[in-house]
C-alpha cells in the first residue's frame, strides 16, 4: 500500500481551483452535477482510507476482534505503519460517522416536521400557510412533492413575480436538488477539506434553479426582481425547511447574473480553458484517489487473507 493510503485524505485539495471557477464559468447544472459528484467520490475514498489505517493500526491492540494472524510481525512489516496512526484513525473515522449520521438525522427530522405541520392543509401541488412571516422554499418527499409559502410572501410580490417564484421552487423539486445538497454535506463532514465544494454546490443549485425559472417565465428581468424581494422580505427569518434548502446563496451575484445574457449550455469545458484546467485536475484527483482507495483495499484484503489460519 505505501504512502498511496493517504493520498484520498488530501486530493480534495485538487478540487478547489474548479469549486471557484465552476460557480463563474460553467453552467450551474453541469457545475452542480460535476463538483457533487467529485465531492461523493472524494468522501468516500478518504472514509475508506481511514478504516484501512485503523484496521493495519490496531491489528496488534489486546482485545480487537481480528484474526491472530492478522497481528504477525511478517503481516505488519508488509503493511508499514505503526500503531499510533492506527490510534489516531479510530477517533476520526467515529468522528466522521457520527457527523454523517448526524446530518442524516436532522435533515430526516426537519423533513418529518415540514411535513407534520402540513397535515391539516389541502393536498396541493402549492401549500399557501397564513403566516405573517415571508418565505418559501420547495419540500420534497411525502405524497408529492411541495411549494410551501407564506400569505406574508405573496403579499410582497407583483403576480409576475410570484409566478417566478413558484417557477424557481418547482426547479428545485424537479431536478432534485435537495439530494446534490445533501450529498455534497454529507461529503464536507466527511472531509473538511472537501467544504468549498459544498458552499459552491449551494451556490450553483440555487443559480440552476434561477435559470430554469428566467426559461419557464421568459423573462430573467423578472425573476431577478422576485429574488431581491423576496430575500429582503425574508432577511432575519427563520424558515422551517430542509438543511441547506432555505439557503438562498449569494443574493446580488444571483441577481447579477440574471441581468446578464444566459449562461452557455455546455457538458464539459475546453481544456485550453482555466475552467477547464481545473476542472481536468478536480477530475485526475478523483481518478486517483478512487485508484488508490481500490488499490489500498485489495493489498489490504489479500496480506489478511494470507495472514488468516484456514
């Protein structure tokens, strides 16, 4: 295995060129399909890698669980790493599966409770609440998929805008978005050095959403006047919803973009490019670590397998 053990714990340093660049050059569906992706693969690696080093750590620790053979000096000598790292694995890869776990639990839990405190209403595609406080956000899940919005939000904007609202809500509905935001959380609590990707991914799945509502309404002057409204309206309030859904993102570069021209609908960038450049390099990284984890995976499983009595 060597030092390529480690490698997965520090190539999501390879990703933050394009987590930068992606939000300014690419567009936010490509962007956001192609940083979540490097960021599930990246955190997954490095989780691996982790359980590797605890598992050739502690190999010799009194009372675990593996085989006698396992411990052998000649197994030990063929996987170089002493007990300490091993040691030192154990309390992060709890501290990574508790954290995960965690953000699990409460975005179930919110989920549970945004839908609980819609029994009572109409099963609606739009859930109107009466409630003095202005917001809105998309909720997924349950019977169908919802709108949720507030008397105190609809008040605030024209109808034209109101209609951009809605349009932006159903794009995060439709495109999923609460599971890119999920993923790539779940992905900086497992690495903290992969966090950029997440800010980034909350950045480009709200632009996303943005563009689709500009194509649905046809106008991206609109839409860019419902967003300022509606997050002035909405600034110091509290909103019920899914962790990370009720984050609106940078507002004024939102609404920047919207007055520009549309982004252009590209797969991937040139490689003659910036953009291009690093997102070939955040790419390579996730290439490599994945090779790595695989390749620490199998040397792991056939020096056990030999060190194991039949």
């Amino acid at each position: 295995m060597g030092v390529f053990v480690f490698l997965p714990l520090v190539l999501p340093l390879t990703a933050w060129p394009i987590a930068r660049l992606a939000e300014q050059h690419l567009h936010p569906r490509t962007a956001t399909r192609l940083l979540t992706g490097v960021a599930a693969v990246m955190a997954a690696c490095s989780t691996l890698c982790l359980a590797l080093v605890m598992v050739v750590g502690t190999a010799q620790l009194p009372g675990n669980p593996l085989p006698d053979g396992w411990s052998d000096p000649e197994v030990r000598a063929a996987v170089p790493y002493d007990e300490v790292v091993g040691k030192a694995a154990i309390p992060a890869l709890v501290a990574v599966l508790v954290a995960c776990g965690r953000t699990w639990w409460r975005h179930k839990r919110v989920r549970r409770r945004a839908h609980r405190a819609l029994a009572g209403l109409r099963d609606t595609e739009v859930a109107v609440l009466p409630d003095a406080a202005p917001y809105a956000y998309a909720l997924p899940g349950g019977r169908r998929d919802r709108v949720v919005v507030t008397t105190a939000m609809l008040d605030c904007l024209e109808p034209a805008e109101r209609r951009a609202l809605f349009a932006h809500e159903r794009a995060h509905l439709s495109a999923r978005h609460h599971r890119f935001l999920l993923t790539v959380r779940l992905a900086a609590q497992a690495n903290p050095f992969l966090w950029p990707l997440r800010t980034a991914v909350s950045y480009t799945t709200e632009r996303w959403a943005d563009e689709d509502a500009a194509r649905t309404v046809g106008s991206r002057r609109t839409v860019a006047r419902a967003i300022g409204k509606a997050a002035l309206v909405s600034r110091g309030t509290p909103s019920a919803t899914l962790a990370g859904l009720a984050a609106a993102g940078p507002v004024p570069r939102r609404v920047a973009a919207l007055l520009g021209p549309a982004p252009a609908v590209r797969t991937w960038p040139s490689l003659f490019t910036a953009v291009g450049v690093a997102a070939w390099g955040a790419a390579t990284g996730a290439v490599v670590s994945a090779m790595s984890s695989a390749n620490s995976a199998v040397t792991m499983v056939l020096i056990l397998h030999a060190a194991t009595p039949l």
